[in-house]
C-alpha cells in the first residue's frame, strides 16, 4: 500500500489501530527474504525513539547490542533487529534507501514537538486498543498519560555554535569530495545536532542520577530535570565529532552551579575534587556567595553514584587549561 504523507502526520486512532492488528497478524519473513514495508506507525515510532537511542551508533554486527527500545520494536514489528537502526537512518537521511515521506516525516516530526508528542500518543493509545500492552510496547518517551517532548540542553547550542557547526559540515564535505547532491541541508545538519544534543543530555542526567554533581541539588520526579542543566566540560562549540555526544563529556548541575562551571569560575580535577575561582574566594564577604559556593552546599568532591561513569581526564584537563580562571 502507498501512503500519504498527510496519514502519517495527520494519522488518526482508527487508521492506526488496524496497523498494530495487521502488524500482530505479520509473520516474521524467511531468513534471506525482504521484510514487509514499514507502515506509518512504526516509521512514527522509529522516529520517536531516535531521541532516546541513535540508529548510527548500531549498525551492522553491533545491532543486537542496541538500547531499549530498539529490540522491543523489533520484536513487536515481527523485524530483525538491524532494521530498526537502518530505519532511523532511512529516516534522518544518512541512509539513501528509506521509503518515500521516509525524511519528510522526520524533519515535520522534529521541527514540532507538539505534534511529535500528538502522534506518540495516539500510537500508543491504539496499541493499547489492539491488545498490546506496556510490556510489549514501553512508554520510552514518557509522555503517554499527558505532557510535552521537551529537547534537553538546547541553550548550549545558540546561533554561534550553529554557524560553527555548519561550516564544519561544509569544510568535511569539501574534503571528501563528495557528490553535491549527497551534501545534506542546512536543516538537516542543525536537526541532526538538536536531536544528538538532546540524547546528550538525557544521558548525562541519566549517568548523574538527576543531581547536581556538585551540591547534590535533585527532584525525585525526574520530570524535572529541566531544573537543571546537562552541560559539557569541554564546551560543544570546542569539540567535534563524537565528543559533542560523549557522556564522559558532561556534568549535571543546577543552574547557578551550571553557570559557574561554564564561565570558568569553578572546575574540577583528575580525582573529582572540585576547586573554586581566587575571583569567588575574594567574593566571599557576600553571604550568597559563601552559601553556594562553601561547604555544605558545595562539596568537597563531585556527586556520582557508584554505578556511574566518571567524566574522561582530557577533558577535565581542557576545562582546567581552556575555560578555569584560576
């Protein structure tokens, strides 16, 4: 069947509703055969879950190592599980071969938030209706009973950043030789970094357990996270390539400690001991200052949790060298 790209961002419960039975009724194809075509509410789902997990980071042999809820909508969709990254990549253009609306949808979908999280909505809500429950089909966004999907940590890529960025993107292109049909567009470049900024973030607060490392400042609803802010040590606009996505790249911190960390007034050395700028230990006469930046709100050593992975030392040598005022 063709279909509109009006049924995938105007998709409606009952047209939804008879995907998911036809997708129960699917029988997984022979080993060698091709897989049936996507319909839209699996495309919309894939879509969905590239804020959680990047296709790129599993191709190949490395699939079956993929995050939740990539082996989740593999199973649900009777598909092998390396076809779920083929189809983020499909969709976000790094892969030539997708369906038709295949980059459409995923530009329309990412440019608005508000119908992302419509669409989420009335895909799930129509599994539901179709028999299938939280266990076979999570809620990875975390909106389903309500809310809005929220990009992490856009504040730190402005316009400067952008224009960095994109004349990165034109300097690769050019060395590569590259056919000028294959360049991507502005627009995808700049969606490709909101999204990857937000998977970034959502990492980091994850690897810090929502608190702040540095004075330990946490909401027990993760939803508000937005409170505080996933920054990196060495800073986007100063790193390339995978260190823009790299959670030994971040901290979580509460804004006032966020805003400190990035103008260089505080930093951290090799063994998490946190040190403060000479420019807040002669501020101290300020009862405000002493009390976000002394003991016991400021502590001695960076908030981690056991489990979680310690920032990686060149890049808390760059903040100490590049960004510390001493």
């Amino acid at each position: 069947m063709g279909w509109s790209l009006s049924e995938y961002l105007e998709m409606t419960p009952s047209s939804a509703e008879g995907q998911w039975l036809s997708i129960r009724d699917r029988k997984a194809p022979a080993p060698g055969k091709d897989q049936v075509d996507y319909v839209p509410v699996e495309t919309l789902l894939c879509a969905a879950a590239m804020l959680v997990v990047s296709g790129r980071s599993y191709g190949g042999s490395s699939a079956g190592r993929a995050a939740s809820p990539v082996p989740e909508l593999a199973l649900l969709f009777r598909r092998s599980i390396r076809s779920i990254p083929n189809k983020m990549a499909n969709l976000d253009g790094s892969r030539p071969k997708g369906g038709r609306h295949d980059h459409s949808v995923w530009l329309a979908l990412h440019a608005d938030q508000a119908r992302l999280a419509h669409l989420y909505r009335v895909a799930l809500a129509s599994a539901r209706a179709a028999g299938i429950g939280p266990d076979e089909l999570p809620d990875f966004l975390g909106v389903e009973q309500g809310g809005q999907v929220h990009l992490l940590g856009q504040d730190e890529i402005g316009e400067s950043s952008i224009e960095v960025l994109l004349q990165s993107e034109v300097d690769s292109f050019l060395t590569a030789g590259a056919e000028p049909d294959d360049r991507p567009t502005d627009r995808d470049i700049i969606t490709r970094a909101r999204i990857g900024q937000h998977r970034f973030a959502r990492g980091v607060m994850e690897n810090c357990s929502h608190q702040c490392v540095f004075c330990g400042f946490r909401l027990e609803d993760t939803k508000g996270a937005p409170l505080l802010r996933a920054s990196h040590i060495k800073p986007w606009r100063e790193s390339v390539g995978r260190e823009r996505l790299d959670i030994r790249n971040g901290v979580a911190a509460c804004p006032t400690h966020d805003a400190a960390f990035d103008a260089g007034l505080m930093t951290f050395d090799s063994d998490l001991r946190i040190k403060v700028s000479a420019l807040l230990r002669r501020a101290r006469g300020n009862q405000a200052v002493r009390t976000y930046f002394d003991p016991p709100i400021l502590r001695d050593i960076l908030v981690l949790g056991p489990s979680a992975t310690s920032p990686r030392a060149d890049y808390v040598r760059w903040h100490g060298l590049q960004v510390f005022v001493e």
